[in-house]
C-alpha cells in the first residue's frame, strides 16, 4: 500500500488560490484530480475552499454531488489530520443533505468541526457554503488506525 502521508502531489490543473487563501497540500491521488483545494485559518482552525469548474458540474451545469462528497471528506479529513497530529484514518462512514445549487465558479468553503474524538473513532460535520449560503451539509465518522 502506497504512503500519500508524507509526500505532496500535484493538482491536477493549476487554478490560482483566491485572495486570502493558499493551496492545501493534498495526499490523496483521487482528491489531487479533482483539485486543488485551498486552506487559510480561522478562528485557530483551518478552514478549506475549493472552486467549481467544468469537472466538477453534472449534465445540468451545477456541481456534482460526487465532487461535493470528495472536497466534503478532504476537508474534515485534513481536520482530522490536525485533530489526530496526522494519524492514519479512514472514514467509517459520510452523511450529506444538500441544500441549494452550486455553480461553475463559485467558492465551496467548509470551516470543519470536531464533535467527539475517542481514542480510536472521530466524529465531524461541516456546513459548506458558497458565501453565505449553506450549499450542503456533513457528518462522518473515521477510524484512527494505529500509527505504525
């Protein structure tokens, strides 16, 4: 099994990071196709953005559920990094309602919040928005495997 922990890859298109914002480093070659996914802090938190474009929209030209789901569990998941000091997880399981359309161009952010953390489960949720809009929500619930 490959070790995507320690080695950045590369978006798959260059897009430039909106004012305020910088490129989160991404692990994961599936999150990496579909970036790249921005980060800055909030509050001590890290919050996270991405920008729809055209591989991101379904057939009536409004973001994908699917590319909605993968940036939804790459931000809670790079949370859970900082959570866990880059412990190994998986997500157990993801729920999502959306709510409202997103488009081409617009700015998905998601500020992700810790629930619960035991010693080997975290539990997440996030509300991702396009300004102040809540587009769609998250919950998921990851397993911390043992480093090593």
């Amino acid at each position: 099994m490959a070790d995507y922990n320690d080695r950045p890859l590369p978006p798959a298109r260059i897009v430039p990071a909106p004012e305020g914002w910088r490129a989160a480093e991404q692990f994961d070659p599936f999150e990496a196709a579909m970036g790249p996914y921005f980060e800055r802090w909030h509050d001590g938190r890290r919050e996270f953005a991405f920008i729809i474009d055209d591989r991101h929209t379904n057939a009536q030209g409004v973001a994908h559920g699917g590319a909605l789901l993968t940036f939804a569990d790459a931000a809670l998941g790079y949370a859970l990094w900082d959570a866990t000091d880059r412990s190994p997880c998986v997500t157990i399981s993801q729920q999502s309602q959306f709510m409202a359309p997103a488009f081409s161009g617009d700015l998905v952010t998601c500020l992700p919040e810790v629930v619960r953390k035991t010693r080997d489960v975290v539990f997440m949720r996030g509300d991702f928005r396009v300004g102040d809009r809540v587009v769609f929500t998250a919950t998921a619930v990851w397993r911390i495997w043992p480093k090593g």
